[in-house]
C-alpha cells in the first residue's frame, strides 16, 4: 500500500464537518451573538417584567421636577447606593426602567457625592459596562451632569472617566462645591433631595452662600 493510499484510508468519521461548526455555533450563548441594540432590547424587557423593587426602594435614584429649561432632573444620592451590597444586574435594569422613557429628549442628572464611603462605590469595571449597554441617546440627549459636592476622588475618577472611557460627555460634566450652585440650573422645588444633603451643605457652606444670576425674559 502507498502512503497516498494510507491517508486515504483514515477514518474521519460520520459526522460532516457542516454539521460540527453548526453545533458549535449552536453551542454559543445568545448573549455573545447579539448586537448592541439587541442587548439593549433584551435587557430593556427584563427591565418592565422583572421585580425590582430591592434597588427601587432604596430610593438613590429617581427624576425630581424638570431644570429652568424644562428638562427632566433625574437625582442619584451616592451614600445610599450599597455597591458592594446590591445586585448590580438588577441596579442596571432598574437604571434602564427609570431612564428609558426620559432619555428620549433632553435630560440632566443631578448626583450627590454627599457622605459616601468606599461601600457606595461600583468599581471602573462595571461603569464602564454601564455605559458601554446604554446605547446613543442616553449620551447624546445627556445635557449636564451635576455633581454636588466632590472629593479629590470624584475629582480624578471622573477625569479619568470621561478622558478614557466616555469622552462624549466630558464637556457635560460639571462639579459643584455646594446644592445652591445648581439653582441658576434647576429651582428649589424642583429639586427633591434628602435632609441630610441640605444639613451637610448648610454645615459646611453656611446659609445662602450663592445667589443664582436672574434669568432673562422675554417681554
């Protein structure tokens, strides 16, 4: 026998090699095949049929009134955001309930840094998975992100953040010493916020320390 008829004589077995690859792909999960968009939608339905109610009653996030402009204020409160105590799937379903309906138009969010400790901080790793799900319109109808009161942290995080990893809304952030800085943005009582964010602006800053510039109306 010649080595040509040797080779010829391997059994490869039964099963063609289509077959094989269609059963590999068959194999992969659906999570891995999907696009952007189609992940969006999936989790976007779990998001309106699942039971959410262990993040939504902690009460860190939620919309409060509409900024001088008429946009919606969507308010998160860092000290009551128990990162490393919280499932972090259902906090981002329940960011995308919350969220969906208001990112079709212009939006702000206000977040409070008031009091928070290393517990109330999600690590780079899930942030930046946050944003990379969050499809468009939540960047592009974004139109300032407020935060209250920063650390030196907050400060080289969301440097580092908006540098690296979301350079699209680095123009729309924008660090506030104190709550009365964002009235010339959004009137007092459009803006619902906790007693111990007050008590702590007040105990540091003192009492009415910014006087928001009058804004012009047309006769």
């Amino acid at each position: 026998m010649t080595m040509l008829e040797g080779m010829t004589s391997i059994d490869l077995g039964s099963t063609p090699i289509e077959e094989t690859t269609q059963d590999i792909t068959d194999a992969v999960p659906d999570e891995l095949t999907e696009s952007p968009e189609e992940r969006y939608e999936r989790l976007l339905y779990r998001a309106q049929v699942e039971d959410l109610n262990e993040v939504s009653g902690i009460g860190c996030l939620y919309q409060s009134g509409v900024d001088r402009l008429g946009r919606p204020v969507v308010v998160f409160c860092g000290k009551w955001f128990p990162a490393n105590n919280i499932n972090l799937e259902k906090a981002l379903l329940y960011l995308i309930k919350l969220l969906d309906p208001i990112v079709k138009g212009d939006y702000v969010i206000a977040y409070f840094h008031t009091l928070t400790s290393a517990n109330n901080y999600p690590s780079l790793h899930w942030l930046r998975e946050v944003y990379s799900v969050l499809p468009y319109k939540y960047k592009k109808n974004l139109k300032a992100f407020y935060i209250v009161h920063p650390t030196f942290w907050t400060k080289m995080m969301t440097w580092w953040f908006t540098t690296f990893m979301a350079p699209a809304i680095k123009a729309k952030v924008h660090s506030l010493p104190g709550v009365e800085h964002l009235y010339s943005a959004i009137t007092k009582d459009q803006l619902e916020i906790p007693a111990y964010i007050t008590e702590y602006d007040m105990a540091t800053n003192g009492l009415h320390y910014f006087t928001p510039v009058p804004q012009a109306t047309c006769s």
